[in-house]
C-alpha cells in the first residue's frame, strides 16, 4: 500500500463529508409586490488548504445534491491549481431568467443578509457560477459592506475592476481550459492551430474558451444555449454572440436573425457537429456516451471540459477507449478559480495587476496543472489518463495536508 497513513487517518470517510451544510430561507418581493420564497445553500466542504472557495448558482434546477458534488470536485480543482484555497459551493434555486434588475438585486439582498455570517476572507470566499456574473456579485458584495461596515474586498471575487476585481478574472475559465487543451496537443507534438472546433453554451465560459481558441488559431463552428444551437461554417462571429448575451441578454436564436448563413436548430444536439476539439462548456451531464461516440466516429481528438462534469461516465469510457486527448473539468476549468485566488492577492496587498501579468500567471498555472496530471498519471501507470493524473494529484495534496493537522 503506497500511502497507508491515509487509512489510519480515515481520510476517504473524512473527506467524502462537508465540514459545514448551510441551508435557508430567502424571502423576496418581485416587481409587483408578490412574496417569493427561495431556498439557498452553502456547502462548506474542506479547509484544509485554504478557506472554502467556490461558486453560488442560481437556477430552478439547485438543490442540495448537485451543491454538494460540485463542491466535492472544488476541494481536487482547488488543490490542483497549487494556490492556498479550500472548497466550498453554494446556489439557489432562484430563476434570474426575465427578472428585472430590482428583482435581482432584492434577492441577492436577501440571500446575503443571511450568508454573511458565514462568509470572510480568511473563512468562506464565494465567486459566480451559472445565472451568477459581475452583476449578481455587485448587490451581493454591496450588501455584505452593508451588514459588516467592511470593505472586504477579498470575501467575494468576480468583482467589477473598479471595485477590487481582477483583470482577465472574466475571461480565465474559458482561456485557462483553451490553455489545457494546447498542452494536451502540444504533448502530442500537435497544436490548435487551424482546427475545427465546437464549444456549448454561450455563457462566461464558452464566450472567453471561444476567443482564446480563435486567438489560437481554431475556427470554432458551433455554439448552444440550452434552447438550441447555432452552426456557423464561416467561423462563429465572436462580437455578435457578446452582443446579444453579454449586453442584450437575449436568446442564442437571435444570432441567425442577424447572420443569414448561419444556422439555428431549436433542440440541435451540438455534439453531431463535426469537429476537431470539443469544448462542453455549458452544464453538467451534457455529453452522454452517444454524443461521444458520434465526436469520435466524425473525427475529434480532444475534448477539454470548461464546464463542471459536462461528460457522462459512459462519455468519458468512450473517449478514453478512444485514445484521444481528454481533459476533465476538474482540471481543465481550474483557471477560472486559480485566477479567482489571484484576485484575492491582489485585494490582500491591494494592489492590481495588468491583463498581460494576471494573463500570463493563468497560462502558468495552466502548464503546471496539465504537467502535474500528465506526470502523476504516468507514476501511477496511466500514461496519458487526465483522469487518473489530476484525481490523484488533488487527493494526494488535500489528504497530506489533513494527515498534517490531526483530527478535526
Ligand atoms: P453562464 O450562466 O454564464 O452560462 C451557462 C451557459 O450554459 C448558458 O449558455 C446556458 O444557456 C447554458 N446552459 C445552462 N444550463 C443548461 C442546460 N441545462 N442545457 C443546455 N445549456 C445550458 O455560466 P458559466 O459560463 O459561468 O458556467 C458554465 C459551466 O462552467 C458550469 O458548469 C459551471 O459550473 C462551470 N464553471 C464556471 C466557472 C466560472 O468561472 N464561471 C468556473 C469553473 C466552472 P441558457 O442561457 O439558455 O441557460
């Protein structure tokens, strides 16, 4: 047995349980004066690095089991990226879709009314996640200054840059996961460069893994949101979906009403578009052992996961039976959370760095989590398994620490 003091320990029944649950009530008042009632979670799941770091959700489909495995997979992504975080996920059900601001704002009031207490900068530090961008982490931090009288700017990252955020913060998930990719490649004396490649969702991360992957060279062809799809063979047009996601909020569907050769499939399935390099940048459990088998059969050799467990377990066998490069979430999408520790350096010195620097830090970090799960892979006979590289490369840096500080 190679590490036998983790069993002494009972590290895995350790691990496996959440340090904390937080679940409660938020109340709210819509646009009309009706009454709602949400309910939100915290999973406060492992310290031992660092204090508790993740993401809240907000969308119908929350609820304590989907906050507690994202959670888990946080504490391995976390200790992946080398840097002193812990992990921790939390969300709502919330629906913001077609709310107006004010309502938006209300709930995020409410819900931090309740999470500040638990939250600090040396204890819980959350960020955003789906349905949750700079707009939501603006009413939330400014009702935690409210209730503490604190400029804490270090307690919430995804900040605005004129208020204690980090350049290149919104645009690291999606980079740091293109980052992953061309070192997958680059291990296979291969390169981005010029090839065909489709990304789901239209969201933060897909928007940012697109413009790094053009910025590399890739034509990307495809993209989602969870009402349909759009194939654009010319190249998708990066300013257009910006535009009609990131400023006007609108549906994916709006994009073939502006570009006449390209088009919308209400319901398409993405992964029957032939590609290259797929990137699943949208939600969990979007790519099933069919999708997979259909990216092979049409020719992809690479697939990294900007989003969190977007590939099934049968996906995954089907990529590995496969042979071609796959990189899971939890090591793939580590920039956006890496550079999320990045801006809560910058807060504790308060200071704040370029694109270029924080840019480059990113990519850094991204070499090293990609040579790390290649190397661990390799000691452990699994050569070319990201898999088997980045699981046990996370496990072993978690469990070492709580072996270190005893029984707690
Ligand atoms: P956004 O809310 O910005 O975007 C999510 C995108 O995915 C939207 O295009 C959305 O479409 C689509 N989507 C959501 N649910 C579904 C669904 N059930 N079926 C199909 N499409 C869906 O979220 P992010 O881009 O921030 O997050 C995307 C993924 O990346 C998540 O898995 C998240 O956990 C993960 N992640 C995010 C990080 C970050 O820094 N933001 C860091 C690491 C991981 P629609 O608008 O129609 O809902």
């Amino acid at each position: 047995m190679k590490y036998p003091e983790f069993a002494e320990h009972k590290i895995i029944q350790r691990i496996c349980e959440p340090e904390r649950q937080i679940i409660f009530r938020v109340p709210w008042q819509d646009d009309s004066g009706e009454t709602h009632i949400n309910r939100a979670f915290r999973v406060e799941f492992n310290s031992a690095l660092g204090p508790y770091k993740g993401g809240m959700r907000f969308h119908p489909s929350v609820y304590l089991g989907i906050i507690k495995f994202l959670g888990f997979e946080q504490v391995f992504k976390n200790a992946l990226t080398g840097l002193p975080i812990g992990g921790g996920k939390g969300g709502s059900d919330f629906d913001p879709k077609g709310r107006s601001d004010a309502e938006v704002m209300r709930f995020c009031q409410s819900l931090m009314t309740e999470l500040y207490r638990h939250l600090g900068e040396y204890t819980d530090v959350p960020a955003g996640d789906i349905g949750v961008g700079q707009r939501e982490i603006g009413y939330l931090f400014g009702q935690y200054k409210r209730v503490t009288n604190r400029y804490e700017s270090g307690v919430l990252t995804g900040k605005g840059l004129n208020w204690g955020g980090s350049r290149a913060r919104r645009e690291a998930t999606g980079y740091g996961t293109v980052f992953f990719v061309q070192e997958m490649l680059k291990a296979r004396s291969d390169s981005l460069d010029g090839k065909t490649c489709i990304v789901s969702g239209s969201g933060n991360v897909a928007i940012y893994a697109m413009e790094k992957a053009m910025q590399l060279g890739a034509k990307v062809v495809a993209c989602s949101d969870s009402g349909g799809i759009v194939v654009d063979k010319q190249g998708i047009d990066l300013d257009l979906i910006k535009q009609i996601k990131e400023v006007e909020r609108r549906r994916i569907s709006a994009y073939s009403e502006e570009k006449k050769d390209a088009r919308y499939i209400e319901d398409g399935n993405i992964w029957h578009v032939p590609c290259e390099v797929a990137l699943p940048c949208a939600t969990e459990n979007e790519l099933t052992g069919n999708d997979a088998k259909k990216l092979v059969d049409q020719g992809c050799m690479a697939v990294a996961e900007g989003a969190n467990m977007p590939t099934t377990p049968e996906g995954i066998r089907v990529f590995q039976d496969a042979g071609i490069a796959y990189g899971p979430g939890k090591a793939a999408n580590a920039g956006g959370v890496a550079t999320s520790a990045l801006e809560m350096q910058q807060n504790a010195s308060r200071d704040s760095w370029t694109f270029e620097y924080t840019e480059a830090r990113l990519e850094e970090i991204m070499a090293n989590i990609h040579l790390n799960c290649y190397e661990t892979a390799r000691e452990f006979g699994a050569s070319g398994n990201y898999v088997v590289g980045a699981n046990i490369t996370g496990f072993l840096k978690v469990s070492k620490a709580m072996v270190a500080m005893g029984l707690i």
